[in-house]
C-alpha cells in the first residue's frame, strides 16, 4: 500500500512552498475548510468538487503561487488513489457479488433462524457487522432495512429495537474498520500499519457496537416507540437464481481478507524479523490488495458459481459493482489531494509546533478536529480525510500502534452526530417513517454514542499499549 514515509512528511514540512507564519497558515486552514463546508452545504456541490476548490483557497489564502497549489494538490491526489483505489474497487466487487448472489440473504436467513425474543436485537447486530465489513454503508443500509422493517413487522417489534442494533453494526464497521474508505485514507495518510488498525479496530469496535447498538436500542424504543410504516416494508424481490450459496462458503468468503490481514499483523508481531520465511509469506498473503483479491476470486466461485452464475453474469457483475464507485473514488482522491496541499504550505509543521506546547493528546485532537469538519459538513468521509491530513505529522514519531489508534480516534470522531446535513440522515429519517426530532433522539444520538464510547476505549487502549 503506497503510504507516506516519515521522511516524506519531514521533506513536506521542510520545504513549504509558502513562506506564511503560523497566523495566516490558521487562517488559510480556517478559510480552506470554510470554502469546502459552504459549497457543500449551502450551494450543495459535490464533495469532490468542493475539495478542489478548498484546496486551492486554502492555497491561495497561504500565498502559494498557483502552480505550486496545483502540483501539490495532483500529487495528492495520485498518490492516494494509488494506495487505496484498488482496494475501494476490490471492495466493491466483493460486496456487489455477495448481494447478487443470494449471499448476503443467506447470511441473514441463517442468523434469524437461531435467533428470537430478546435475542433478536443481538442478531441484528451482528448481521449488520458482517454484512458491513465488505459493504459500503450506503450498499449496508440498503441491504438491512428491508430486513429490518420484515423482522419488527413479523416479530412485533418496536422498530427502534431491531434498527437501532443494525445501524450501528453498519456505521461502526464504516467508520473503524478497513477496507472502508475512510479507514484506508486515514490509515495512508498516518502510515499506519492496516493489520495493526484492524486488529485494534476490531477490539474498539465489539464493544463499542455493543453498547450503541443492543443496549441503547431499549432506551430508544422508549423514546421513540414507532411500528415499521406499512408503505415502506418491502417484499423480497423474486430471485432469478436456482440456489443460494451456503451460509458457512459466504461467511468464509467475508472473513477470508480480515483473517489474511489480521494473520500478517500477528506474524509480524510475534516473528519481527523479514528475513524470516513464514513472516516473507504472511507479508504478501496479507497485504490488503492480494486478501481483497484472494476474496473476489474465491467469492466469484463461493459466491457466483454457487449461485448458479453463468462466466457472463459474472463479468456483469463485476462491471456493474465498478459505476457506483466512481464518486467515492474522486471524493477519495481529492480529500488526498486537500491533505497533500495541507502538508506542503506547511500546516503539518505548524500543528506539531503547536502541539508539543498543548497539553491535548494527539489522539484526542484527531478525534476533535473530526468532530467539528463532520458537524460541518455532514460527511464522515471528508472529516476522516481532513482530520487525517491535518494531524498526520503527529504520527511521524509514535509506535506502529499508536499511529493505528489514531486512524481509529479519527475514524471515530468522523460518526459524532449525524444531522441534517448528512444523507445518511435522511436516508434514516425516510425509511423509518420517523420525523426529524424522531430521528435526532434515535439516530443522531446512536452516532455520537459510537464516537464518544470508542474513543474512550481508544484512549484505554492507548495507555496500555
């Protein structure tokens, strides 16, 4: 995975391409992450769109010449489509073929079949979070909903009990867990180790699912205590497949890249010499582009030839999982090229001056200076790319561990309460028949406990590791 190197960061900030002092760098960052919240919200541009224009603002208000502006924001931009494009792509593969395929149905069938009463919040958690490790949130909520408008309607639930649990099963893995993008653009900016941020990952994220997702649901559903709107269940759409593939082939299929990640991080871990054999192995084997690939290319036969797909459909599907990726990638790319004109008018340097004499942990301020570009614009995604691109230079000197817990404080502070400003939102708000004080009380207050309860395990964490 291409990733900035310590010495790049130090060849950044030693060789600006402004001469500004540390003021009119504040007010170029102020002012570049101004333009990007008011296009977005006020004028309603694209993120891509309004990243650009940041970047140059930003810039143009720290005196850089025009070319240089424009130089550092391609470079950017080049260098973080190439460290996370592929895997975003493979991502996408991988979850269009367990949707098409019956696999995704088949995971939630088998799950609901075991579960009933006061399981059944615990089933949709953990639903959510393996449909969502592949998934992007947007394709999870798609997913989910219906499942779990069917459910509280057959069971006679109160919707806020079963959603709950699902939604922050997708919006957990979406915002802590690689592959998603967020995580993989932060993990690139910070040179963080992406088994490491996994494993860590995943330890933030069990508990953290718990207490927002099944837990909290008892006290939203007394707050909000709704039954799914009938114009809104769905009925499962009539498959043209003659089978589905098993449950235990597309759970392995899901887990195959995390178990290929995670082993990489433990070997390095417990080996901690390259020369070694075993450790030579687990390097390529579990580097993120051959575990994404090793999972499409078993999930085209576990998922695609299960399913009765014909060598046609197959390239099909794959084609059409490419389409609707294409915003994320831009968005992506330009957030990297915002982060690299961050770091090459000097802003980098000025933080970590400033730092040292602040008595605000590094991973605290990761999470804050998240908090506030998400309250700004909505977007988990722009806030982890900003935040990380702002206070990447912190990560220069910490341990490999350290430098994960960051990508994680980030990514956690990028969910802090999702508002009006925010599609998710909406989305939410639509599907669940809610109003918008509704919404705010369930799903709003879901995201901020998210943020807030992992971050205080990452902060455990970080005394302890």
């Amino acid at each position: 995975m291409t990733s900035l190197s310590v010495e790049m960061l130090a060849a950044d900030a030693a060789e600006p391409i402004t001469s500004a002092g540390n003021a009119q760098l504040g007010i170029a960052v102020l002012a570049g992450i101004a333009v990007i919240v008011l296009l977005i919200t006020k004028l309603k541009m694209h993120a891509f769109l309004a990243l650009t224009m940041g970047s140059l603002a930003l810039g143009s208000f720290a005196g850089a010449a025009p070319a240089d502006t424009i130089a550092s924001f391609t470079a950017g931009l080049g260098s973080t489509v190439a460290g996370v494009g592929v895997l975003i792509a493979l991502g996408a593969i991988l979850g269009k073929l367990l949707a098409d395929s019956g696999g995704a149905d088949q995971v939630v069938d088998t799950i609901l079949a075991k579960a009933s009463g006061r399981a059944m919040p615990w089933a949709m958690v953990l639903i959510a979070s393996i449909i969502g490790l592949p998934l992007f949130f947007e394709v999870g909520i798609v997913l989910m909903i219906p499942v779990v408008l069917l459910v509280a309607k057959r069971g006679n639930y109160s919707l806020m009990r079963i959603g709950i649990p699902a939604l922050a099963g997708l919006s957990v893995m979406h915002g802590l867990i690689p592959p998603h993008p967020g995580p993989l653009v932060a993990i690139d900016a910070l040179d963080a180790n992406l088994g490491v941020t996994l494993a860590l990952g995943v330890l933030v994220a069990i508990p953290t699912v718990i207490i927002a997702g099944p837990v909290f649901s008892r006290y939203a559903a007394r707050w909000v205590d709704i039954k799914p709107p009938e114009k809104m269940i769905p009925q499962r759409p009539s498959e043209d497949l003659d089978r589905r593939p098993s449950f235990g082939a597309t759970l392995a299929t899901i887990l195959l890249p995390v178990v290929l990640m995670l082993l990489n991080a433990l070997v390095e871990i417990v080996v901690d010499n390259p020369e070694n054999g075993l450790q030579k192995v687990t390097m390529v084997i579990g580097s993120p582009l051959i575990a994404l690939l090793a999972a499409v290319l078993v999930g085209m036969f576990t998922l695609g030839r299960a399913a009765g797909f014909t060598k046609d459909r197959l390239a099909g599907t794959v084609e059409k999982s490419l389409a609707p990726i294409a915003g994320i990638l831009l968005i992506v790319g330009a957030g990297g090229g915002f982060k690299q004109t961050l770091i090459d008018a000097g802003v980098g340097r000025m933080i970590l001056n400033f730092s040292e004499n602040w008595s605000i942990p590094a991973l605290l301020l990761g999470w804050l200076i998240a908090v506030a570009i998400r309250l700004a614009t909505g977007s988990a995604t722009v806030a982890t790319i900003s935040a990380a691109g702002l206070v990447a230079p912190l990560a220069a000197d910490m341990s490999t561990s350290h430098a994960a817990l960051l990508v994680l404080a980030v990514g956690a502070g990028s969910l802090f309460f999702s508002h009006v400003n925010d599609a998710g939102f909406w989305l939410v708000k639509e599907y669940f028949g809610m109003d918008v004080g509704q919404t705010v009380k369930t799903w709003s207050v879901m995201e901020t406990i998210i943020s807030v309860v992992a971050m205080a395990f990452i902060l455990l964490l970080s005394l302890l590791l």
